[in-house]
C-alpha cells in the first residue's frame, strides 16, 4: 500500500489543479509530486489522472480515489488529535454557498462557531454557480431550494419561506395584482441557474398546488442583483424572506398576495457520499441547523 504522505501528495493535485501548484504548496519539487502520483498508480494499477499540456481531471478511478484519500487523511487527523488529547476541533473546514446568503446570514454563524472552536480554519467559496464538491475539494455545501438528484448526501437545515415582494414606486405605476394569475400581466424579476430560466412560480391556494406562468422581464443568476432591481421598481420579485426583511421593515419593499403561501423548498447541507465525515462538519453541521431553526 502506498503512503499516506502520497495520497496527501494526490489530494494537493486535484485541489491546486496541477503538479506545479501542488509542487509550491508543499515546498516539493514538480519531480517528487509526479513521482508520488506516480506509486499511486503503479501501486493501485490505475490511471488517476487525464493530463494534458494546460489541463487536469480526475478519470472515474480517480474520483474514487479521491473520496477515499480524503477519509484516509481525515481519520489521520482525527486519531493524531486524539492520541495526543487534542480533542478541541481543528482543521480546515471547505464551504461552498451562494453569495447572498452567504454574507448575510452564514458569514456570521461562521464566526460564531470559529469563536468556539478556534483551531478550525474555514475557507469560504461564496458563488451562484452549483460547485462541484469532490472537484473543487469542497467539504460542504449550503443549498436553498429543490435539490437535483446526485450522488451527495443532503441534510435538510431549515425552511425557506419565501414572499412576492415589489416597491411601492412600482406598484403605484403598474397597481398591485389581486390575483396569482394577474403576476402574468407584471414584471417579474427571476433567479436563473445554469443557464435555465424561470417560467412559472409555484404557490400553494388553500393546500392545493398552483403553479403560474410568469412574464420574466429581468433576471440573473445573482440573488442581490434581483433584489436591487425589485428596489429600483422594476418589478415583481419573488425572495427568501431573510433576504427582504429588513427593506420591508424601512418601507422600501411591500409584500403582495400574502394569502398565497409560495412553494418555500428548504436549506439544506450538503456533502460528499463518503462514510467517513470529519468530526469538524459534523459538528459544524449541528451548529447551522440550531442556528437556521430559530432565525428562519
């Protein structure tokens, strides 16, 4: 079996993205990384990598291993804490989210838990874009909304109560609807992800699903940015309610259709289909969803 200070070798690779980056984060040379991947793949009889002149990506094996040399150097970590009666959490800690959120309502939870745990290290990766978690090394993700089906593990963390929500300026120019079917008659502002558009927004009426198409006047794939145009009247926008509340307390925004209750979906955590998680996020983990319960 190879060393483990070769599969710690492997998982620079694939987190720098190249033997030369990995090569300067470790303080080795380009030589001695391609030589631990290559025991790796001599000892295991498997090609690791795809490699080109300007590109890397892990081959199906590759993945596999990788999920498993992260096990492997987690338990190194934990078992080294506890024989050395380090039992405070440390490590770093891997977060991908969207921006908003975020800022707004992570950040500081984050620092809550970096305040009582201060060994733990945390690199966030704040983006619109679903990362992909076992590419880009991440140890968890914070989604909102209907999750795709994937090989990932998800933990649902909290609701996500969401609410119609437009400017006064605007309603005053375009009246407000009194119906749902009447938001196919206004600007709507919508989320787009990987490229898809909304087209329709799905509510509740009296228990029974409704779903309504929509007229997108505006949208974006960043959640601030249909916020500031819903602010600058330039339609209808259909938002978390943490994300509004404060703009709806000052009388910049108002709330619409309020005997609607929109489809909320839900917060969840996410994170790589491997048996063994890190104590950390775990830990980190139970700490946002007692957190999200009371402030959502």
């Amino acid at each position: 079996m190879a060393a483990i200070a070769d599969y710690r070798t492997f998982l620079e690779i694939v987190h720098c993205g190249s033997i030369s980056a990995a090569g300067r984060k470790l303080g080795l040379s380009p030589a001695n990384v391609s030589a631990a991947l290559a025991r790796l793949e001599k000892s295991y009889q498997i090609r690791l990598l795809s490699r080109t002149t300007r590109s890397q990506q892990l081959t199906y094996e590759g993945e596999k291993f990788y999920q498993y040399c992260l096990a492997v150097a987690d338990q190194e970590t934990e078992l080294i804490n506890e024989l050395t009666n380090q039992h405070e959490l440390a490590g770093w800690i891997s977060i991908s989210c969207t921006q908003d959120f975020g800022r707004n309502i992570l950040l500081p939870i984050i620092n809550t838990f970096i305040a009582n745990h201060p060994k733990i290290q945390i690199n966030l990766h704040l983006t619109d874009q679903l990362s992909d978690l076992v590419r880009e090394g991440i140890d968890l993700a914070i989604r909102l909304g209907p999750l795709k089906d994937s090989s990932m593990v998800a933990r649902k963390l909290a609701d996500n109560r969401r609410v119609l929500v437009a400017s006064p300026k605007y309603l005053a120019k375009y009246n407000c609807p009194n119906t749902l079917n009447e938001l196919s008659l206004h600007n709507c502002l919508t989320y787009s992800q990987s490229g898809e558009r909304q087209t329709e927004w799905r509510f509740s009426n009296k228990g029974n699903p409704v779903s309504i198409n929509i007229n997108a006047t505006h949208t974006s794939s960043n959640g601030e940015v249909i916020k500031l145009l819903a602010l600058a009247g330039k339609g209808i926008a259909l938002k978390s309610i943490w994300d509004v509340t404060q703009e709806i307390k000052d009388g910049q925004l108002v709330t619409i259709l309020d005997e609607f209750a929109a489809e909320s979906g839900a917060v969840y955590a996410v994170f790589p289909n491997r048996k063994f998680v890190p104590q950390r996020v775990s830990v980190l983990i139970e700490h946002l969803k007692e957190v999200l319960e009371n402030v959502m």
